[in-house]
C-alpha cells in the first residue's frame, strides 16, 4: 500500500483529468446562446401552429390549425437555462446533470489512487507497438454494442479510460474520442436491430425489425470503413509530427501524469489491480444488462451512475482505507465538472424556446405538406432534412419518432416508399448529427471528459461527417432505386 500513498500524495497536486478547460467552456457557451438567440428570432418570423395529440401524445393526422405570428419575448429567451428546470424535461436534465458528476468524481478517485494507471499498465505491457488494431478492435465493438443495443450514452462511461488507453500507446486523445465517441454514435447510427430505432420505427409500420436487414449491415460495413480508414490517416499523421494532433498541448500534460513507463510502481500493487479490475468486471455486467434486458433499459443512466457510485466508493476505500480522501476526489472530480451541467441546461432550454415559440409544429406541416406529389427520391431527402432539423432540438430517438412516425409513415406509403427506406432514412438522419450538434448532451459530456473545444472538435471531424452524410445520402437514393 505504500505505492498507493505515494501515488496519492503526488496526484493531489495535479488537475483532475477530466477538468474543463475556461476557453472551450466559453466557445461553446457562445454557440448555444446563439443558437438561443436564432430559435427566438424564428418566432418574429414563422407564425404558430399545432396539431392534435391524442391521449398518448401522437399526433392526430389532418389536425393541423395555423395561428399568428407572435414573437416570443425576449426574457423568456434570456431566463430559458432556469426555466427549462420547471419543464417535464427536468427530470431529465437532472438526471443527465448527476450522471456527470458521478461520472467525474468516480474516475477522479480512480485516478488519483492509482488504478487507473495500473489498469492500463498492465494491458499496455502486452499490446504495445500494435496501436492500429487495437484501435479498429475497439471501434468495431463501441459500434456493435451502439447497432445492436443502441447504447450511445451508456458508453460515454468508459471514455476517460478509452482515452487513457490510448495516449498510454502514445497516440493522443482525439483517437480516443474516435474510437469511443464517435464510434458509439456511429454505430447507434448505423443500426442493424437498435431497439431505439429500427424497433420503434418498424412498430409504427408494421413490420418485422428484421426487415431489410441486409442493407443495414452493408452500410454498418460501410461507416465502419470508414471511420477506421479516418483514424488511420490521422493516426499515421501524427506518428510523422507529433505535433499535428489537436490535441498536442494538453497531452502532453495528461501523459506526464500518466508516466506509465517510467513509474516502477505502476505494475506493483497486486491488490490495487485486482480491485479495480472487479470493479471494471461488474460496470460490464451491468453494460450488458442493460443492453439486454428491456424493463431496465429505459433507466440506464440512473442505473448506471448509481453501480458507478456505490462500486466506486466500496473500490477507493478498500484501496486507501480512508473515507475523507474517497470523499475528497469524488467531490473534487465533481466539481470539475459543475460547468458542463450549465452547458447541458443552456442547450435543453433551444427545446424549451422552440416549444414556447409554437412553431415547431408549423415547419413540420410545412415539411410535410411538401411531400405531396413529389417523386419518391425528393420525398426521401425531404424526410431524412426535416428529422435533421428536428434533431437539433430533440435529442431523444425516441421521442421524435412519437412526434413524426404517425404523420410521415402514411405518407411514405402512399408515395410507395417502403417502410425499410423510411426506417434507413430515420436511423441516418438522427443519429450522426449528435457529435456535431452543441446542443447534444451526450456531445457535451464527452467533450467536457476529454477537456476538448466545441471548435476543435469540430475542425477534426467535420469532413467526415461531410463524407457520411453524402453516403448516407446515396445509399438511401440506391435503396429507393432497386425498391428496398
């Protein structure tokens, strides 16, 4: 245990390594207040609308009633972030709020005991010098648990540790982000049976989920390609100029906390690596039951945030035997973390504002209404552009195949689109776009943990999400022509 002790005493002094970083919290304060802004002037322009929801909130077919313009008031706007906490989302908000800061404070005590470090030290004494298939090894299974379980926030869990992982093999912390991240989100959008998706989707069109499955697993083929060849690239990049990673600078201060190599510690502690690795064991029992059984599946982020406090907890103290220091790096972590739960209210409240506006439902009727009459192709764009739309207010997969399905499903059918393409065109466009929206959550979070600008983030990705939406695009364009 006295390796444990000198550990503690050297990593007090360090920053927690998920801390936010004062600059990439005020980028994207800015990107969502002007978002803010943007929805709230909409309102002076578009006027209100509403359909008819029956008792289970689905929209009522031919219901449709256009109101006036009226402009929300700009102090509703300015006061959203508060009010937002006085909304049926609120719970959910909170929600999100504790599983952070859970989040944080867990993987502090992690690290500041240690085991982390001895964690990685072990895996990475038998998988040094073999970065690149370790790398699509990893991708390949963030995607699969994202198609098959439609796991995308639960996965966000192991990101402090994927990235860890990652910069121990001295690649950088934007491969981690790739390989946990955006694979996750990838894989949720390139769903082969995603119970989120594909299931609720295929519901509401009486099908088998099962339908048309082919063409889903080639274009998961595809993505996968794809994002492996991107992490590839960029991996062979910065092996050339270390430099070049967008990351550089705060690596360097991560891996010098690190030190894996040099630390004649960082095998020794027998106990410290059996603790944690029973730890990790029971976090991927619990994964998998969620992903596998259904009644618990809608209450995955209290689920997990709860087995992640209370094992962290029973894990930090039979480490250092002291409930003050386990006490202390769960609050510190926390705390580090306090600014990203204000960001996760200022992009609920875009909702809130678009909802007060009344006129999310007026560009629906508009959207649709469009529909009517158009070929088959133009349709299918139409649709795949207004669940992108959507998407930048309602986060949840769910909750927008509710609002659109018993509207877009008939009409779908009556131009002969196939529930499959509609099914395709849905799990393309709502998932992707939730690691690149500012006002995704989940984006929030995993940004927050990886101490990573909005900006940043989006200067490295952005041409692959250019890339995936023409894809996207083309394979539901192939999928209409040979009548999938």
């Amino acid at each position: 245990m006295a390796a444990v002790k000198e550990r503690t005493k050297q990593t007090q002094k360090q920053e927690s390594f998920s801390n936010i970083s004062a600059r990439s919290f005020l980028t994207v304060v800015l990107v969502l207040v002007a978002i803010l802004i943007f929805c709230g002037v909409l309102s002076y322009f578009i006027p209100q609308g509403e359909f008819l929801r029956d008792e289970n909130g689905i929209i009522i077919t031919d219901s449709f009633t256009k109101g006036e313009i009226k402009g929300i008031a700009p102090w509703r706007i300015a006061t959203a972030p508060i009010r937002v906490f006085a909304t049926g989302d609120a719970i959910t908000i909170i929600m999100i709020s504790v599983f952070l800061l859970v989040m944080s404070g867990i993987f502090n005590l992690l690290e500041k005991t240690g085991g982390i470090k001895i964690f990685i030290a072990r895996i990475i004494a038998r998988l040094k010098n073999k970065g690149g298939p370790v790398v699509c090894i990893t991708v390949f299974i963030f995607m699969l648990f994202g198609s098959l379980f439609g796991m995308f926030e639960e996965l966000v869990t192991l990101l402090p540790i994927i990235i860890m992982f990652m910069l121990s093999m001295n690649m950088d912390t934007m491969t981690g982000l790739g390989a946990c991240l955006l694979a996750s989100c990838f894989g949720f959008s390139a769903a082969v049976t995603n119970p989120f998706s594909v299931g609720l989707v295929a519901q509401y069109a009486g099908v088998s989920a099962s339908s048309g499955m082919w063409l889903r697993i080639v274009f998961f083929a595809i993505i996968y390609s794809l994002l492996c060849g991107f992490l590839m690239v960029y991996l062979k990049k910065i092996e050339q100029n270390p430099t070049f990673s967008l990351s550089y600078q705060t690596d360097l201060e991560k891996k010098e906390n690190l030190n894996l190599l040099e630390d004649e510690n960082a095998f020794g502690d027998q106990k410290v690596f059996r603790v944690y690795s029973a730890f990790f064991a029971v976090q991927a029992v619990v994964l998998v039951a969620i992903a596998c059984i259904r009644t618990i599946s809608g209450f995955a982020i209290p689920i997990l945030a709860a087995s992640f406090l209370i094992l962290g907890v029973v894990a930090g103290f039979i480490v250092c035997k002291k409930p003050k220091d386990v006490a202390f790096y769960i609050i510190q972590g926390a705390v580090s973390m306090l600014p990203a739960v204000f960001l996760i209210a200022i992009a609920s409240s875009v909702k809130l504002v678009m909802t007060e506006s009344g006129i999310i439902d007026t560009i629906m009727y508009f959207v649709l209404s469009a529909l009517v009459g158009k070929s088959k192709f133009l349709a299918v764009v139409l649709i795949y552009f207004l669940i992108l739309f959507l998407q930048l207010f309602i986060g949840s997969a769910s909750a927008k195949i509710v609002l659109i399905m018993p509207i877009i499903m008939p009409i779908a059918l009556a131009l002969g689109i196939s529930p499959n393409i509609v099914i395709l065109t849905y799990c393309m466009a709502d998932g992707f776009t939730d690691v690149i929206m500012p006002t995704n959550p989940v984006l929030l979070i995993g940004l927050s943990m990886a101490n990573v600008s909005y900006f940043k983030w989006v200067k490295w990705t952005w041409k692959l999400q250019f890339l995936v939406f023409i894809i996207s695009l083309l394979i539901l364009l192939f999928g209409v022509g040979i009548g999938y």
